[in-house]
C-alpha cells in the first residue's frame, strides 16, 4: 500500500525520493503517528513534501490512494485561486450577468460542477451538451453559447458571451517557480553577476596588508577594503500571450532563473511589440501600466536590458504607428524600439523560436536589425553569447529623443 | 516519546504544525518552516524552546553569512597583533578559534534548540554548505585538527521567506511545514492567548473587519497575525467602543487605526479608490 502510494506520489507530480520514504517509514515505526489516518496525513505530508506549491498534489494522490476515490480535480482547476475568480468576476460581470451565474447556483456551485465534470470527463469531446470542450452549448469549455460557460484553455473569444474567459495563460503571471531546467540557466546567467565593491570597508584586504606591512618595517598595517557585492542591473521585458504561448514554459524558466541570480531585476510585460506603455501585472493590464518614458527616466543607463519574445507577428505591428493589434498606438513600436536602445546601449533579444526558423519571419528580421543583430536562441548556448553581448564594456548611451507627447 | 510539543500559553499551534514538529523532534531532523510573513514562523522556535525546557540557540542569517559563522571563526588578524606585541596567548591557535552559534549548540548539555532563522536571505550555496553539519551533526576544525561532534542533537528550526529557492539535497534532509494564514477560529484563540479578557464584542468586531480587509483583492501587503495583534493592542489603549467598530461600513471607510494594519502608501490610496468608488455606487 504504502510502496504504491510512494509510486504515485511521483506520477502525480511530488518529487519524492526513497531517502524520504523510508524517513516517513523510520516515522511510523517510532509511532509518531498512530491509530488515525489524520495524524499519518500530517506525518507523510512533513516528511514527503518539501514546498507548498506541492501540497495540493500531494493532497490529490492521498485522496485517491487511502480513500479510493476517484482521481480529483485536474491541474487546470486546482491553480485557480478563487480570490482571482471573484475579483475578476466583480469587475467585469454587469448585474444582469451575475444573476445569471446564480442560474447555477453562484461561483462556489459552477467551480463544483466543473471539477465533477473534469472527473467523470476522460478524453477529449467536441459538441455535445454536458461535457467539456468545444462548440457546445454546455456551460463549461471553448467556444459555448450558455450565458454562463466558462472558457478553458481558448486564445480567441469567439462569441463573448461566455461568462469569462478562463484562459490561463492571458492572466496569469509567470510562475517564477519552475525549478526543472533552471540550474543550467542559473550558471548561464550568474556569468553577468559583477562584482563591486560598495558600502562599508569591513573586509581585510590582504595584498594591501602585506604591501603595507612590508612599507611599514615589518609592523602590521591593515587594509581594509569593502565587500563586493553582485551590482549588476537588469531590466527584462517579457512578451505574453499570442504567439508566445507555446513558449510560455521556457519563459517561465528564463524568468524563474533570472530572479534570483540579480539583486536589482525589474520586469515588464508586453504583448508582441514595445510600445508606449509595458506592465508589471497580467491581471490589471490595462488598468495599471507603466510608460515606457518613465521607465527611461527611472532607470539609469548602466541597467542592462533584456528582452524576451518571438517577435512573430504581422511587421506593420513593428514599422506603422497605430498598428499595434490592441490598441491604437500614436506612434511605430520600432520608434520606442530605437528609444529604449538608444538609453540603453547593453540589450539584447532572446527569441524562443528555433533558430532556424528566424528567418522565414519578416518581423524578426526586422527585430533583429532594429537590435543590431543582437538576438539570440534561449539555449545555454544562446544565453552564454547573449551575456558575453551585455558584459561588452561601457558605451555611452546615446540621446534619448524626445516623444511628441510626452508631458 | 516523552515530551510531546502542543503549543504553549502564548502559542496556538495547529494539530499538523505540532504533528510537524513533533516527528521532527522524535526523528531528529531539522525542521523547515515557511509561510507568510507574520505567521509566528521565528517564535515557534522560541516556543518550542519554552515547551520543552531546553536551551535556546539563535542563529539569524543575513545576505552576507556564510555557513562557515555558524560553525566557528578563525580570528587571524588578533593572533597576527598578538604575535607583533609579543603576546604569550599567541602560542596556541585555539585562543583564537571564535565558536559560532552551530557549535555552541552541539556542546549544549542537554539538547537545545537551535533556530536558523531567514535562511533564505543568504547566497544560494549556503544550504549545500550546511548539509554535513545538519546530517551528522559534526564538523571539523582545520586549525586545531578537531572534530566537533553534538553531544545531544540539536531540535533544528528553520524558517525560509521564500525568497529564494533552496536546493534539493538540502530539502531531502528537512521536514517541511508550510503555516498556512489561520482561519477565524484559530486567530480568535490566537488573540484570546495575547489579550485575555478581551470583550468578547471588541474582538468579534475587530476580526471581522479583518478578515474583510485581508480579502480586499489587489493589496500588495496583506495584514498578517502581528499586524492584527498591533491593531488590537491600540484599540485597546485607545479604549475603542466596539460599537464604533461596528458602526463603520468597511465598504465606505478606512476602519479606525488603519495605520496598523496597511503598511504603504500604495494599499491606503487602493483603499481610498475602493472607498470612492463605493460611495458613488450610492
């Protein structure tokens, strides 16, 4: 019993190892927890699980191991806070709309019923009326005529009656938590750590010393010199949704490695092309962004910047003002290109696209000109020539033009 | 199984908090505590401490620690002053051995507790950098060829902030306990331990404006358990009539004192948008 639900702890996705089995085993033998099954959940649960951001899998093979039920809900549902759902849900339902919801029995009552349905549902399932997926009239999955439906997993709203779209990918912020793959990224990026030395001099500096000392007819004179700390800056902006969805994972990863690896790390999205405006929260997008004139005056010209995208998309969204596809944007976004460039003489471009698939793309050919060739694959490979551009010794930055707008 | 932790007069611990450190203490490894700010992670240690009466060792972690502080220090610069002022102390290297605070633990007596506290803060390779110590509870001293070994293994609490990532091999060899935010049972026993006697009114109005606060979508600091307990020992001092507290719509006013409770500027001025736009919902 045990051994399989160790089995199934992996396949579910809870990196456990046997050291830690047999800790929980040792456990049980010292009768840490006996005679009540609440008391061996909490015992596995602190032996076998090492982040929290595990628990809720760890939770779904308990239940499915030691109460044999059936498998819970699926990934998707289980990463829906439902603060989230409710905030959004205050926002944008009209009254009308929301008594609608009640049709069913409220948000609690529609979260339940999909969960039931993502259990009895197995495979994937077009039409229909109760199931999940596409061109139904259920309440649940793409493209549904109900009032109430809820969007899974759809780029595109078809209709727009769907209650909300339940794209996870538009709202959700990275998840800077992807552990797999970054270490290689880690090492790739800890080659741009500088070291400085700032701040308080509390540390002994020994060539100094010995120098000194030898100055000094043998009598000991210290040096001290301060400690060096990692001063590298780094702006990174990160293109969300569209064409980046298939890359959000490798993103993910980027973003993941390069948060901890700089002390100062600012990040901002953007949606194919750099325009006026970028923004730090995929969930207020359009109510909280950031102009990208502040971000050239707040930040100074020794930041390094980065940006992430596949700089796939239509090349008038790159060369025509007003050709944005979100919105009407005053002026070309390789204007705005050029603006942040020109501040910031150490940038580069990681495209997850393949390489070889750049140049069947017009608008990255356009890109990469615009970033004077500077971009590069996200492979170990690419990000060690990504950073070996930014480390490039100090150029002056150039004159930042000024907007015609800008106040 | 002797001594048994389930909390103490000013600690409230949940049942899989004490399952938690209870088979850490009887399986005698370290015990990881993350959750969110506030949530009593660093007093646990201290409570423990308390519960069991054993000795307590601190050790709080900065960005610039190393793991090799924890253990023991090698002063070079005095011995090398000592040695140009003719210092007999100078003979021997051991004078000049500084014990940290891993050490002093492992000669402890009886077995102590030891908290490292924000490991997290430090570099990424300070956790691998303990994983011997924590294992084996041993290390040894280069200067003075000598083995230090725990004569009682140390209760090891330690807290993280998440604010990095810590590495696998050293996950492997804690348990792990995430205190989740209390719900509103446990934070009226929670400030039932702090403030005893409290009018059973004034803290059902207080906790309610609270938790509507905390459910508030979009605050960049949510209030936590000591910010609560701030904002409750005020209301007290100020001898705040719950019935004030209950008068006021948290929907059209910043509740009374809010000072306590919202920490920067950005979540007064989200307030205040929320407030405005509630009142011209009217």
């Amino acid at each position: 019993m045990l051994v399989k639900f160790f089995f199934e702890l992996r396949k579910g996705g809870v990196p456990v190892t046997l050291t830690e089995f047999l800790t929980l085993l040792e456990g049980l033998r010292a009768g840490v927890a006996w005679a009540s099954a609440r008391d061996f959940y909490f015992l596995a649960r602190t032996t076998l699980v090492k982040d929290e951001r595990h628990y809720d899998r760890f939770d779904r093979v308990f239940a499915e191991i030691f109460n044999g039920a059936e498998k819970l809900f699926d990934e998707i549902v289980a990463n829906v806070p439902p603060e989230w759902l409710q905030a959004v849900a205050a926002r944008t339902l009209s009254e009308e709309e929301k008594k609608k919801v009640e049709a069913l029995g409220g948000w609690d009552e529609l979260l339940e019923t999909l969960r039931k349905r993502l259990e009895e549902q197995k495979e994937r399932h077009q039409g229909g009326n109760k199931w999940i997926g596409t061109g139904g009239t259920s309440p649940f999955g793409a493209y549904g005529y109900n009032p109430e439906g809820i969007r899974i997993g759809q780029a595109g709203s078809r209709n727009r009656r769907a209650v909300k779209v339940w794209d996870q990918r538009e709202y959700r912020n990275f998840d800077d938590t992807v552990e797999l793959g970054t270490r290689n990224m880690k090492l790739a990026l800890r080659k741009l750590r500088k070291f400085a030395r700032e701040g308080a001099q509390d540390q002994l500096d020994l060539d100094g010393t010995i120098n000194a000392t030898a100055r000094n007819a043998g009598l000991l004179d210290l040096k001290l010199v301060a400690e060096r700390r990692n001063a590298v800056k780094v702006l990174l902006f990160l293109d969300v949704g569209g064409s980046m969805d298939d890359h959000v994972r490798v993103c993910e990863e980027l973003f993941s490695a390069a948060r901890t690896e700089f002390k100062h790390l600012e990040y901002f999205y953007f949606h194919n092309f750099l325009y006026e405006s970028v923004w730090k929260d995929n969930r207020r997008r359009f109510s909280q962004v950031t102009p990208v004139m502040q971000i050239l005056r707040t930040y100074g010209h020794d930041y390094r910047v980065i940006f992430v995208g596949d700089a796939t998309m239509s090349p008038y969204e790159i060369t025509q003002p007003g050709g944005s596809v979100e919105h009407w944007n005053k002026e070309a976004g390789a204007v705005w290109m050029r603006r942040i460039t020109a501040a910031y003489p150490r940038f580069v471009w990681l495209n997850p696209e393949k390489q070889d698939r750049w140049d069947y793309t017009a608008s990255v050919r356009i890109t990469r000109e615009l970033v004077d060739d500077r971009m590069f694959p996200v492979t170990i490979q690419g990000l060690d020539a990504a950073i070996g551009a930014l480390r490039a010794k100090s150029v002056t930055p150039g004159i930042t033009e000024g907007t015609h707008n800008s106040a | 199984m002797s001594e048994r932790f389930s909390g103490t007069d000013r600690y409230i611990a949940t049942d899989d908090l004490m399952m938690a450190v209870n088979a850490a203490v009887t399986l005698a490894r370290p015990l990881l505590i993350k959750g969110e700010p506030g949530t009593g992670k660093t007093q646990l240690a201290q409570e423990i401490a308390r519960a069991l009466n054993k000795p307590m060792f601190e050790w709080h972690v900065k960005s610039t620690s190393k793991a090799q502080q924890g253990l023991y220090e090698y002063d070079a610069v005095s011995r090398l002053r000592d040695s140009q002022l003719g210092d007999a102390r100078v003979h021997d290297i051991a004078n000049y051995i500084l014990k940290g605070s891993l050490w002093q633990a492992f000669e402890s007596d009886v077995q102590p507790v030891l908290l490292i506290d924000e490991i997290d803060k430090a570099d990424i390779e300070f956790p691998n950098d303990l994983l011997r110590e924590l294992d084996r509870m041993e290390f040894y001293v280069y200067e003075t060829r000598q083995l230090v070994k725990a004569r009682n293994r140390p209760i090891i609490v330690i807290t993280s902030n998440n604010e990095k990532e810590l590495p696998d091999a050293f996950l492997r060899r804690c348990f792990f306990h995430y205190i989740r935010f209390p719900d509103q049972d446990t934070m009226s026993r929670i400030v039932e331990v702090h403030f005893p006697g409290l009018k059973k009114e004034l803290l059902s109005e207080a906790l309610g404006a609270f938790f509507q606060l905390r459910e508030t979508p979009g605050l960049k600091k949510k209030p936590s358990t000591s910010e609560l307990l701030d904002w409750i020992k005020l209301l007290v001092a100020e001898d705040i009539d719950p019935a004030v507290l209950r008068s006021q719509d948290p929907k059209k006013t910043l509740p009374i004192l809010h000072g306590a409770l919202l920490k920067n500027e950005q979540d007064v001025h989200l307030f205040e948008q929320l407030i405005f736009l509630n009142r011209r919902a009217r």
